[in-house]
C-alpha cells in the first residue's frame, strides 16, 4: 500500500498554478472555488467549468486532463470547483443528493454562484459557458445542464450518470454497476421537471470506456436516450465514424448543428482519455488513449481557433446508420430538411398514438359507466 501511496503522490503536481477565490456568495454546497486565467486572456472570454472525478482535487484533473494548456493556447478562462471530505470521504461531488442538484441549493447553487462571480470579475461572454467533468463531476456536469441550461451552452460528461437516475447512495452504487433500463420520455421528463420553463437546452458530448467497470458503458446509453429526448432528436445516429481509432456517433437538430455526439474509447477502463500530445499526464483514472478527450471537448464548445480537419485526415466511415445514413455526405439545408421530414412524421405518430389512447380511454369509462 505503501509504495502505491507514493506512486500516487508524486503524480500529484506538488504546486498548482490554480487560485483560490473565497468569496463568492452563500456557497450552501461548501464547495471551494478554484480558477486559472491565461495571460492571453481573450475580451470577453468564454468560461469552461471542470468537475474532478472521486479521490481527485481540482489540481489533480488539471493536470491530467490538460485544460490549463488548452486555456494557455485559445485564451478562455477556467473554473475548476473542488470538493472536500466534509462533504463526502472519497471527495465526490453528491451527485445522488436532491438537496445538492436542484437549482437554487446545495453544490449546484455553489457552482452557479462562482460561475456568477466569474462573469462579474472577468467579463464572461455569457454565451459562451460549458461544463465538463468526470464520473462524478460527469453526473454533477448533468445536474448542471439540467438545473441551470439558461446558464450553460454546452457541456461534456466523461464516464457519468444520467440526471436523476438516483436519489441516495444506494440507488448511486446500483445505477454505477447496471443502468437501470429507462424509456427515453422517462429519462427525458427528469431533465424537464428540473427545468420545466426552458425550452433551449445545452448540447451534449458524452465519453465513456468501453471497458469501464466503475460505471457500466450502459449508462452511457441511458445519458444518450435522455438527452436525444429532450433535444427531440431520434436514437438512430445521423452520423457514424472513427476518430482517432475510436467510435463518434454524431445527431444534428433542425439547423443542421451538432448537438449531441458519444465517443467509446475501445478497451479503455474508468477514466478521462488523453494524449501526452494535447497536454494530458496520464495518472489515477486518467488513461493514455491515443485520444484528447479534452481537445476535442473544447473544438465541440467552439473554443479553439483551428480549422476542424477533414473526414479523410481524421474519420473512416464504419456502418451504414439507418435512416439517416444518407446525410453523411449532405450539405446543411439537405441535413435541415431531412430533420425536419422526421420530426414532421414523429409527429403523426405521436399524434396518432395521443389519439388512440384517449379513444380507448373513453371506451374504457362509457363500459364502467354501463
């Protein structure tokens, strides 16, 4: 145990270039409030938000994940929240906690009084907010979308859990090791009811291991279901390729926009996929893949400045999606009309169904009556 301890300790980065805000607001969470502003600071700059995974610091993801070197290279500012073990022994974000992911309370309200501060200090183009994290921060990532998707553009979740999928940690433990099967209206209606005035909800990158045995890829399916339903998007991808040897599953809205993408990481265990390329050391849960989960996470926010490369260059068409195999290769207005043909036919459907059940209903009252 011993020489695993110090394995682990001199991963850890022995000074952080990260700064402590202390005060920000009532913090109910009893969060501590991390940040890093580049030199290269743009004007009105875009804010990303990192959540640690469990058994991490803010220091320690930095390192591994390699944001700072991203936030050193596009010049957008960082705000990493950090957990204590008050608030939980293995440093994870309580994610399963009702009273720390609804909006106004808790860890939730924490990190939305920092990233009000962050605006205020530094001048954050409000437009242009993300979050991202990792297992734990991963699911507190959703929480966040879905508690304050006025706030945030877009967010990322690596190795998560849906929102709402537990409420204790017993129901937490279960849900890591199955997903518990869920429709998508149902898993949608949780995102809704935490929100039920929005009608513009943030985009989604979802990451996750094909060998993850802390949480089960299939969750990574249930995110997927959950956030197609809000997005009123369907389950068959529209898009289906290889980057840099691994699976990227793309969904376009009606304006041709990506705003839902999963990537599986071949082989990969529990942890944020990284390059020494891109800037990412690889450490505890953070797994030298050939892949930057974090460099393609923030061409996905629209953060970097670079041209996106070619399909030939960097994507190999595997199977034929169904369906919407075919706008692989079309332009943005085919992508829009396309779109629009299916939520023109869902609709039918869906209004034929409404019908049907509401006939049976009355069918079923006219017999108690009789």
């Amino acid at each position: 145990m011993s020489l695993v301890l110090a394995i682990v300790n001199a991963w850890r980065p022995s000074l952080s270039h990260l700064q402590e805000v202390e005060d920000f607001g009532t913090n109910p969470g009893a969060l501590r409030m991390l940040t890093y502003l580049p030199d290269n600071l743009s004007p009105r700059p875009a804010l990303v938000v990192v959540l640690h995974g469990s058994m991490q610091s803010a220091a320690d993801y930095d390192l591994g994940a390699g944001w700072s070197t991203l936030a050193d290279r596009y010049g957008f500012a960082l705000l990493m929240p950090e957990q204590s073990r008050r608030n939980n022994l293995s440093r994870s974000f309580n994610w399963f906690q009702r009273n720390d992911t609804q909006r106004g309370e808790g860890e939730a309200h924490s990190i939305a009084q920092m990233v009000e501060q962050m605006v205020h200090d530094h001048d954050i183009d409000r437009r242009r907010i993300f979050v991202t994290g990792l297992s734990a921060g991963g699911a507190m990532t959703l929480a966040m979308l879905a508690t304050y998707p006025d706030v945030f553009a877009a967010g990322a979740v690596i190795a998560g859990l849906p929102y709402g999928g537990a409420t204790n940690a017993q129901e937490a433990l279960r849900g890591m090791f199955q997903a518990p099967p869920r429709s998508s209206r149902e898993l949608g209606d949780l995102v809704r009811e935490a929100s039920p005035n929005s009608n513009i909800w943030p985009k989604l990158s979802v990451w996750h291991g094909s060998a993850d045995r802390t949480v089960k890829p299939s969750n990574a399916g249930e995110i997927i279901k959950q956030w197609l339903d809000v997005h009123e998007l369907p389950l068959t991808p529209m898009s289906d390729q290889i980057v840099d040897g691994h699976s990227r599953q793309v969904w376009w809205n009606v304006d041709g926009e990506t705003v839902v993408e999963s990537y599986t990481i071949t082989d990969m265990a529990h942890g944020t996929p990284l390059t020494h390329s891109e800037g990412g050391v690889a450490g505890p849960y953070m797994i030298e893949a050939g892949i930057s989960s974090s460099a393609h996470i923030a061409e996905f926010f629209g953060l970097t400045d670079t041209l996106r490369r070619t399909p030939a260059e960097t994507t190999k068409l595997s199977r034929p999606a169904p369906v919407f195999g075919a706008l692989r290769k079309a332009t943005r207005s085919h992508r829009i009309r396309a779109v629009r043909a299916w939520r023109n036919v869902s609709a039918t459907i869906h209004d034929g169904i409404e019908r049907r059940r509401a006939n049976k209903e009355i069918h079923v009252r006219s017999g108690v009556k009789r």
